[in-house]
C-alpha cells in the first residue's frame, strides 16, 4: 500500500506525536473542526482539561468553587425535572 493511503487513515496527536486510527475511539469528536475529531488523542485531551480546571482552581478558588456548585445546581434540576 501506498504511505499516502496509510497516513489518511491515520491521525498524529500534537501533543506525544502518536500516529493513531482517525476514529471516535482515539479522538473525541468536534463538530466544528473539518474531520469531525479534536486535534489532541482522548488522552492528552483529558489531561489537558483536567490541568487547566487545576491551575483555575488554584488561580480563583472561590470563582471556581462557584461555577463547580452552580453546574451541580443545574445538573440536578435536569436530571429532577
């Protein structure tokens, strides 16, 4: 097989520059981007949300702890209704 076919099936993170399978199972989908898939694999996404919800943790306690008490107050709602 061609390089150029291979490549198309595949997909390289940004962030640890792994080749993985373009697919929902590697990437988590976005709408607005032109394949359909973040750019960053499930994982260093996951770690990069999860760092920045930290460092604005860190950076505004109580503005954070704010917005975290709100959501659950709207996700309960939802759920209740």
């Amino acid at each position: 097989m061609k390089p150029s076919v291979l490549m198309s099936d595949m997909k390289r993170c940004p962030s640890c520059h792994r080749a993985l399978p373009r697919s929902v199972e590697a990437f988590y989908p976005h709408r607005g981007r032109k394949d359909g898939l973040t750019s960053l694999c499930r994982p260093c996404q996951k770690q990069s949300t999860l760092s920045r919800a930290r460092a604005w943790q860190q950076r505004d306690p109580v503005g954070y702890r704010a917005y975290m008490l709100s959501a659950h107050k709207r996700s309960y709602r939802k759920l209740r209704d």
